[in-house]
C-alpha cells in the first residue's frame, strides 16, 4: 500500500523523521520512482553506465531525495558517488544514509560533529520468505518473532528483525569497512518502537567500545511500510589505549571529518 501523501518528488521526511533523532535531515519520496528526468550529475550517471532502468531510477530517487535531505543541512548539491562497496560517499563533514524500496525512497543525513554514523532501511510490510528467517536471525531472535506473532499476528515481525539489522549493517561497513553477517548481530526490538543492536568484537574494534546508549535504533510500521533507523552519536566514546580499537578508530574519523568540514564550510 503506498501512503496516501504520495508524491513521486522528495520532501522533508514525515514518515522517516518519526524515527530519527532531531540533529538529523532527512527527506523521502513515495510511490513509483520516475524513470526519467532524473537530474543526476554527470559523474552519478557515468556510475550507472551499466545498470538497467529499474536500478537507474532508484539510485536516481535516492539521489533527489539525498539532495533534499542535505539542503536541510545547508549543504549544497554536489555528486554522491558509491563508494567500492556500494556505500554513498557523502561531502565532507556529512554522514548518512539512503533506502529505496517498491514505493517508497529516503535519505537521512547529519553533521558528522553530530552524528558518527546513520542506517536507515525501508522494506514492505509484508513477511520475509520462510527460508530467509534461518539466515536472518538467531534462535532468540526466532523465539521472539514467535512470542510477537502470537501477540499481534498482523505484524510482520521477521521482516521487521531483517530491516533493523539491514540498517545496522548500513551504518556499520562505513564506520569500519567491514560487512557484517546476520548471525554477527543480536537485535532486540522493544515494542515501545525502539531497537539495541549488540555487535561482535573482530579486528579492529572491541564491542565494548560502544557504550549504552551511544547508539540508538528505532523502527515504525506505517502506511504498509517497515522503516527501521540507527544513529551513533558523536562524543563520549569509550577511550581506550588498544590502537585500533572503534573509538579510536571513529576519533581519528571525526578529526579528519572536522578538519574537512572546516575546510569546506569556513
Ligand atoms: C547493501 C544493503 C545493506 C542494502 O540494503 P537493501 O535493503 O538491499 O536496499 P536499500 O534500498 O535499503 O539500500 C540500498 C542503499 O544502501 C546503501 N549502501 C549500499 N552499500 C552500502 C554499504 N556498504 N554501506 C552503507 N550503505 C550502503 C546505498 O546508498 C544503496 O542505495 P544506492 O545504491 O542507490 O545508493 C544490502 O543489500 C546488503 O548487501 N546487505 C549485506 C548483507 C548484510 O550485511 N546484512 C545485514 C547483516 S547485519
């Protein structure tokens, strides 16, 4: 089902900003993304050159709405290229994060003084195959869709577990370069609308890296939509004397990040 707002162009995000904290932009179209005007730079276009008009017109929907999304930041149109692993490769001093689903298109984006990190997934409302459920979550994981589907059946639990773990790993490879697996991640979704996401120790960062709180996930159903977002916040990092921990890791990601952004917005 696509929102009754619909409207193919992007606008300050009304279903996505419900879930997002207040220091980030964020904008969203729905419906069918267009498959022509696109107004994409030449550099987003010669990214394309091989992809199929279905791709080219969600790369392009997520682009407007990524522009949108960064005028509320004051941050001026400039090309968002994918990085070599499919991440978008935001202008200095800006983080974020882009989603695209049947009907559906977003963006949210921050100052990266604010914010070290954002995932945001959008997914249908609708249940994951059954032979997904497997890969996607743990035994605990399949014990709560269980306990939540005995609950409220009309919620499609498994779906909403894949979206915030989808939305874990967007705001994860950026931060360390490195993908996570399902099984890597535990999430535990509150029915208030909030998610914690536990992640692993591995090379190069130590969990215990991330304090309570310091990253926040929360999740909408709406208008026959998943949406599922998570932040990092800047600031309060554990410290630690381990070189190349994650807090040291993100630090030296900040300095260089402000370095950058003064550059660019003095
Ligand atoms: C890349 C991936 C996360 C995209 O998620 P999706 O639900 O299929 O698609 P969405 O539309 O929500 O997101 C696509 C956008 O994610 C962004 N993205 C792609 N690769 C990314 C990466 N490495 N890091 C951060 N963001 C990335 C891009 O902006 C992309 O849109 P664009 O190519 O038009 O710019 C997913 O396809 C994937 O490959 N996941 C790997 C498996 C995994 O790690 N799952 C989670 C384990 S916890």
């Amino acid at each position: 089902m696509i929102p009754a707002h619909y409207s193919p162009r992007p606008r300050p995000a009304e279903l996505i900003a419900d879930i997002l904290p207040p220091a980030v932009a964020a904008a969203e179209s729905t419906g069918k993304a267009p498959r022509t005007g696109f107004g994409l730079f030449p550099a987003e276009e010669a990214a394309l050159r091989t992809a199929g008009p279905g791709r080219r017109a969600e790369f392009a929907a997520g682009r407007l709405c990524a522009r949108a999304a960064l005028a509320g930041l004051g941050v001026p149109a400039t090309p968002i290229l994918p990085g070599p692993a499919g991440q978008p490769q935001w202008p200095a001093g800006v983080t974020g994060s882009i989603t695209h689903c049947a009907g559906y298109q977003a963006c949210a984006v921050a100052l990266a003084a604010d914010v070290a990190a954002i995932g945001i997934d959008a997914e249908p409302h609708q249940e994951l195959p059954a032979t997904l459920i497997e890969a996607v979550a743990t035994r605990p994981e399949r014990a709560w869709i269980r306990q939540q589907a005995a609950c409220v059946p009309a919620g499609c639990w498994d779906r909403l577990l894949f979206s915030a773990k989808e939305s874990v790993a967007k705001l994860w490879y950026p931060l360390t370069a490195q993908w996570l697996s399902f099984h890597d991640v535990a999430v535990c979704l509150a029915d208030t609308g909030t998610f914690s996401a536990r992640l692993p120790s591995g090379p190069g960062w130590a969990s215990g890296d991330l304090p309570e709180g310091r990253m926040m996930g929360r999740w909408l159903i709406r208008d026959g939509l998943i949406l599922t977002a998570i932040t990092l916040r800047c600031g309060g990092l554990a410290t630690s004397s381990r070189a190349g921990t994650l807090a040291g890791l993100l630090r030296r990601q900040n300095e260089l990040r402000t370095r950058r952004s003064t550059a660019r917005f003095s």
